[in-house]
C-alpha cells in the first residue's frame, strides 16, 4: 500500500531517486525551489520520514535530473538557457566535479533523463531538441558524445 507523508519540501519540478541496497532506503530530490531560483537537493536516510538540510546544486536554472552512482556520488544535470549544465556532487552535496556544460545549445526547455548503466560503466542523458529527442552518453562523465 501507498503511505502519504508531507515532506515539507516547498518546490517544484522534483527528481527522485533511491538506493535500494541501503537498509536506510536512502532517497534523494533535487527540485527548483518555489521561493527562489536553480537548483537544490536534499536527501533522507529514513525513507522521507525526515530530510536533510537543502543544500545548492546551482543558483540558476530549471528541471533537475540525477541518478545515483553505486558509491552514492550522483551526477546531477539541469536545463540552462538553452544549454545542459551538470555537477558531479557526493552523498552530503559536496561537489567533487563542476558545474559544466554538458550540451552548449540547441535544448528544449524540457525535462531531461539521466540514468546510469553500471553493466557498461556508462551515463546516459536524454533531452530534446528542436529536432526531436537526443541521448548522449560518457563513461567518465566529463566527456559526453
């Protein structure tokens, strides 16, 4: 059964993402948030019965997307002006690469997908275009084609 429970986070746009290997149920969301501008997230070791202080990903833009590396390190990417920006942050929100341009121009203000695949060692970010849907990927996540 589905269980309700009011986060308190005041935001919009929201990405959610879960490590299921924690006993913790470990979760994370990284939103715009309602009374400001970019890009916060926050986490919560008790399933979203309490959360974290929101920490800053980015002072500017909108639709946030993340997936969780194994060692909980996450890569987190957002739409910009036309442009994908991205930041590579640890567990407590530390950036440990970033912010950079992943995609310089030519997006949709859409929602974008960003997902891992650890068979391959490889992210994916999929977003739109004037053109249609585009997926572009890297196996270090500095370097995307």
């Amino acid at each position: 059964a589905w269980i309700s429970i009011d986060t308190g986070i005041d935001g919009t746009q929201p990405a959610i993402r879960g490590r299921l290997s924690d006993r913790a149920m470990g979760i994370w969301v990284s939103y715009v948030p309602s009374a400001g501008a970019g890009i916060e997230r926050v986490y919560s070791e008790d399933s979203g019965g309490s959360w974290s202080v929101p920490a800053t990903i980015s002072a500017t833009g909108t639709r946030p997307a993340f997936d969780v590396y194994p060692t909980a390190w996450s890569l987190v990417a957002w739409y910009d002006a036309g442009a994908i920006k991205g930041k590579w942050i640890d567990a407590d929100g530390a950036t440990l690469y970033g912010p950079a341009t992943i995609v310089a121009s030519g997006v949709s203000d859409d929602s974008i997908g960003v997902t891992y695949n650890p068979a391959r060692r490889r992210w994916y970010i999929l977003y739109r275009t004037s053109s249609g849907l585009q997926t572009i990927y890297s196996d270090d996540g500095e370097t995307w084609t």
